[in-house]
C-alpha cells in the first residue's frame, strides 16, 4: 500500500495513477478493510472515469458496500451492479454483476 500511496503523491496525474488506486483498493479489500476499499475504489471512479479499471472498480465498490452489510449502501451498490451490466454488456465484470444482482436482490437476467 506504501508504494501505491508514493506513487499517487509524487505523481497524481501519472500514467499509472489510475492502477495505482484501484490497487489500493484491493490492498484494503484483501484486508477485509471494506470501508477503506469502497473510498478508493470511488477515487478511481471520481478521478479517472475512462480507466481501464472503470468496470473492476465499480464492481469492487459495490462489492465493498455489500460486504458493509447496511442497509444504506445497499441501494447505492444496487445501482453500480446495473450500471456495469448497462456500460460494460459484454465484459467479464457484468457477469460478474448479474451473478450478485441475482444473489443479494434477487433479480432475474
């Protein structure tokens, strides 16, 4: 997470920022620190929103907001789950996100 974190503040706007964030969401997400993944998950979303990472952050914040286990933010990871099916139809993440849409609310394909 160290290396992660220098790299953003040396280089905010570096080619690999974006990376750089997402992977410490999943530094965070690993640790099971869910709070502390989904905000930087949301950083990527926020700061870089045509990243390649675009789809695996959306995924992984919902995820992260699920695994809160709150009825407040299950309506927000509801709309990031629908939102990759919408954006992303054909990728792995959206599969991913019919799975837990079906899962969690119950909702067919």
């Amino acid at each position: 997470m160290q290396g992660f974190s220098t790299y953003l503040k040396l280089y905010p706007k570096g080619e690999m920022a974006d990376l750089a964030q997402y992977y410490l969401g999943e530094a965070n997400y690993a640790a099971k620190q869910w709070e502390a993944a989904a905000k930087e998950y949301a950083k990527v979303l926020d700061r870089y929103p045509k990243s390649d990472v675009t789809a695996a952050s959306r995924l992984k914040y919902a995820l992260s907001l699920l695994n809160l286990k709150s009825d407040t933010y299950r309506a927000e990871a509801k709309r990031y789950l629908e939102s990759i099916q919408d954006d992303f139809p054909k990728t792995p993440e959206a599969a991913a996100a019919s799975k837990l849409l079906r899962q969690h609310f119950g909702e067919q394909p």
